[in-house]
C-alpha cells in the first residue's frame, strides 16, 4: 500500500491518519500553523523510507504548505535536482522552524551551490533565509573555516543579534556558540558577547539537555573535549 503512493492526495490522506493531537499541539506551542496532523517525526521517517527518493512528488508535496507533508518531502527530495532559485523560494516560504531545520539538514547542506546560497542569505532582510545563511555560516565556523573572517562575524552578531527577528537569532547563536567552542582564540570574546547580550539567559530546558545560552553551551563543550 505505501510503495503504491505516489500522488499527494494518497499521501495527505495516509498523514491525516497518522495525526494525534497531543503532537499537533506541540507543534503549535512551537509555532507551526493550522495546516497540519500533529504526526510523529518517527511516522514521517518510516513513511519516507517506504517511498524513497521521489523528486517531483516532493516538490508538489511542499506546494500544500502542510507541515507533515513538507517534512516529508524534505526526505525524499533529491537536493542535487534544485535551482538556486527553487531552494531559495522553499526557505523563503516556510517559517516553522522545525521543517526549516529539516530542510537546512537534509536539503540545503547537500547542495551543489551551498556556499552561494550561504552568501546571499547572509546578506538577506528575510528572515527565515538570514536563519538558513547563518545555519551555513555556523557550520563553515565549526568545520570548514577557511576563508571565513570570523571576527568580522563576531562583530555583526554583538551589532545585529539583540534586534534580530527571532528566527534569526537562533542560528546567529549557534554561529556565537561555535566561534566560542571550535577556536580557543575567540573563546573570551564570544563569551562576553554572550554575556552581555544575554539572549536565551533564561531559556527552559529539560533535564540532561544544555541551554542555547552561549555562554554555558561554549563551557559544556570545551569542558566536554577535555
């Protein structure tokens, strides 16, 4: 029955079964919208991996702007076989944060133009495409930062983070956290950044998980590689 679903009706259809709606809940605490089933992200991964690589069923499933059916399509979308400007409109159009993550995880860090990509949405007054370019940013800073001119970057994150939109000062804090914990030199600096910006001071987590406060997340780490 699942290898037969290849149409998007088949799909939302199978997705609307799955809803529960403790879930959907969660996910509107988070902030998603109304357009959703409140499935399990275990559900939408086993229902990927029975459909497999499907390109333009992903593409027309991230056309309904439902939640579950653009997590999914993030699965099965072959990131090779997008434009530019067919990545750009799906970070632009989604402001869930949570399929924003899956799309920066499975989609946008396994294309070919990247690092152009990363370019232009640093530079964007969008926010959810600055979270995206800033996701990249915070990733070149940790594994690959040839190039990169990370004190310069330092200094747009103690400028511009305190009056970013929320969705951009997420990622402008995992790039802060990075600078902090991968390069000994910064560290000072990046914590006292982190320090006197205070953002997410007083972030709620949950037992055994480590704040997003950039000081304490920068500690944790460096105290973690010893």
């Amino acid at each position: 029955m699942l290898q037969a679903m290849t149409t998007v009706t088949d799909i939302l259809i199978k997705l609307e079964s799955l809803g529960d709606e403790k879930v959907r809940a969660q996910n509107a605490k988070r902030g998603a919208g109304e357009n959703q089933f409140g499935v399990k992200m275990g559900d939408i991964r086993a229902l990927a991996k029975s459909i497999k690589t499907n390109h333009r069923l992903a593409l027309d499933l991230w056309e309904t702007g439902n939640v579950e059916a653009r997590l999914l399509a993030t699965l099965i979308i072959n990131p090779k076989q997008l434009t530019v400007d067919e990545l750009d409109k799906m970070v632009r159009s989604e402001r869930f944060g949570w399929a924003a993550d899956w799309l920066s995880s499975y989609v946008i860090k396994e294309h070919p133009e990247k690092e152009q990509l990363r370019q232009l949405w640093m530079q964007s007054d969008d926010p959810m495409a600055a979270r995206a370019g800033w996701s990249l940013t915070a990733g070149r800073i940790a594994r690959s930062p040839e190039g990169i001119d990370i004190p310069a970057l330092l200094d747009r994150i103690e400028r511009e983070m305190p009056t970013a939109p929320l969705e951009t000062q997420w990622t402008m804090n995992t790039a802060l956290a990075y600078a902090g914990i991968h390069h000994a030199e910064l560290r000072e600096r990046a914590l006292a950044i982190g320090e006197r910006l205070g953002i997410y001071r007083d972030y709620p987590v949950s037992k055994g998980c480590t704040s997003p406060f950039a000081p304490i997340w920068i500690n944790e780490m460096v105290k973690r590689q010893g």
